[in-house]
C-alpha cells in the first residue's frame, strides 16, 4: 500500500462555464473497490500570472493527457497535445477577457492510497469521448482524416506521477503560495459586487471516495451567476466555531448536536462574489439545497451554511474565521 498525495486543478475555462460541482460529482460515478478512501486534504484558488503559467508548463507530461494503455496512431502525436496544454497556459487569450480579469485555477489536493494512478484514471484520456471519465464529459479533442489536431478543450488538469504530484504541490503551494488565498475582482467591472460565505460541512464534504452530495451542492451554488475567488479546506476548532457561529453559540442544539458534528471532520470553505451575491446564494441554500440534500434521517442536520444578508457583519467575521489567506497544507 502506496499512501500518495496529488492535485485535481480545475481550470479556468471550466471555473468559467460553472462545471467545478458537475466535475467533482462525476468522480462519484466509477467503481474503485478494493481500495481505501482518498481525502481531499486542501484547496486553494491561485490566480495563473505568467511565471506559474511558464512554471507548470514546465512539469507538464504527454502521459498527463493520454492513458499509457492507448498506442498512438501517429509519431509525436501526444507531444502535440502536450504542446497545446503549453500554449493554453500561456496563451493571454485563453479567458473570456470581457468577462474576467485574470486566468485562476482551483485546486484540490488529495491523498490516499496510490492516489496519483487512480485520479488519472478518474480524468481518463483526451483522445477518448467517454462519459465514465472527466475529459471524456466535459473535455473535447477534434482531429482531421490525418491526424493533425484542430481543437482541444481541457476541462482539468492532473499529474501522472507521484514526483510530479509532490513538484506540482511545491510549485503552487510554497513558490507560489502569494498567488492564492482571496483573489477578488475576477470579474471586470466587480468593484460594487458583494461577497459570500459558503461552507459544506464535514459529514458531507468528509470522504472523497463515498460521498457525491458537496459536488452536488456547488453545481446548485454555481447557479445563482456566482465566482469563486477563494476556497479552502480546514476542520473547525472549538474557538473558531464559537466565533464563527456567534449568534447560534446560544440555542439549545449547539453544545451536544452542532460542536461534534462540526469538529469531526474537514469543512470546504468557499467565498464566493457576484452581485447581490449573499441574496442569490442564501435563496439557492434554503429554496433548493437544503430541501434537496436534508438528511433523511436527521432533518435538522444540514451539510451546507451560506451567510445570512439579515446579519449585520457576518461575511466579515466568517472570512476572518476560515482565514482564506492563511492557507497551509496539512504536514
């Protein structure tokens, strides 16, 4: 048993057209017995600037995109598309430049037993048009009659090796940590957009493996005209959930319910911005998520917060709280 970290980077061309919880909800799909379940250990969103974009290049593989299983039919023909995911990272035009201000990926950084292997197979093979793997649902890959590539679309990006992995976690997460944490203004013309707090909580967001609800629930945030410009996996402390759910501190439920529900396990932090963004969001989390993924067997536990616009501060205090800058990866 191999215990591996490695990174899913969802890009911006997919954070764009909002597939990040459709994305993650596919992974829910394959059958992976036999092994145990992978964690997801981190998030951060980092904003692409030139040098990460010409850093990564650098560590990218053909292997990356093309399952070693696959004969090519054509000499050099994997090395090309390489090449093309080189120049879409460092292509300027390859945003929506009337719609947003920068390149920005969200990263997750997982880990488990040989977790490098079995996310590539998750990903799949861009030359295959098959709905079990994420390339084959949300990527796109055009040829003509011989051979030459006319179109790739890469909806995600993930390693194929473990040094890559451990590279590639350096190269975000410690040379280029500055660029992550809170990046606000992705969207042009957002300076009187607000800002929102979402959490999935622990009993739905816990296991990698077994749980498809928190891919789910993005998709359903996704929809209410939203961008994500921060994220973060951490687990509450007790001083941090008092903080964070102050007004709450108080009802009878929180001591013996809410505390040991919140505590036992990592929470996803997502901030989100948009305009009348905590309206949209809070309306998405009490009109449809919270109907649509209640317990069944404990109605009162609820696997998703949102801030609540009637509460004076709170996307202040909850952004405190989480600490979406101070975004370090478990040792």
């Amino acid at each position: 048993m191999t215990i591996e970290r490695t990174i899913l980077s969802i890009l911006w061309n997919s954070l764009e057209t909002s597939s990040t919880g459709n994305i993650i909800s596919s992974f829910y799909a394959l059958p992976d017995t036999g092994k145990g379940g992978l964690e997801i250990i981190g998030a951060n969103l980092f904003r692409v600037d030139d040098k990460l974009a010409n850093d990564w290049a650098d560590s990218v593989s053909y292997r990356d995109f093309c399952n070693p299983k696959h004969q090519r039919r054509d000499l050099g023909g994997d090395e090309r598309i390489e090449q093309r995911f080189h120049h879409f990272l460092q292509d300027t035009d390859s945003i929506d430049h009337a719609k947003y201000n920068f390149k920005r990926v969200l990263q997750f950084v997982i880990e488990g037993e040989d977790a490098v292997s079995r996310v590539v197979r998750l990903v799949g093979d861009i030359r295959q048009r098959r709905g079990d793997t994420v390339f084959g649902k949300f990527g796109d890959y055009q040829t003509t009659s011989d051979g030459r590539i006319t179109y790739i679309k890469f909806p995600v990006y993930a390693p194929s090796s473990a040094s890559q992995a451990e590279h590639q976690i350096g190269l975000f997460w410690l040379e280029h940590h500055s660029l992550g944490g809170i990046n606000q203004h992705v969207l042009r013309g957002c300076q009187d957009y607000g800002q929102t707090v979402v959490l999935i909580k622990p009993h739905a967001f816990h296991t990698y493996d077994y749980d498809a609800r928190w891919g789910d629930i993005l998709d359903r945030f996704s929809r209410a005209n939203s961008s994500t410009i921060a994220a973060k996996v951490f687990t509450f402390t007790r001083a941090q959930l008092d903080q964070f759910y102050s007004s709450k501190a108080h009802e009878p439920w929180y001591e013996q319910e809410f505390v040991p529900q919140m505590t036992r396990g990592r929470t996803l932090a997502i901030l989100y911005e948009g305009p009348n963004i905590q309206r949209a969001i809070r309306e998405a989390l009490l009109e449809v998520v919270r109907p649509e993924f209640q317990d069944k067997y404990d109605p009162g536990k609820t696997a998703a917060h949102a801030s609540d616009p009637k509460e004076h501060g709170s996307v202040e205090r909850e952004k405190y709280v989480v600490g979406f800058d101070d975004n370090l990866l478990p040792l």
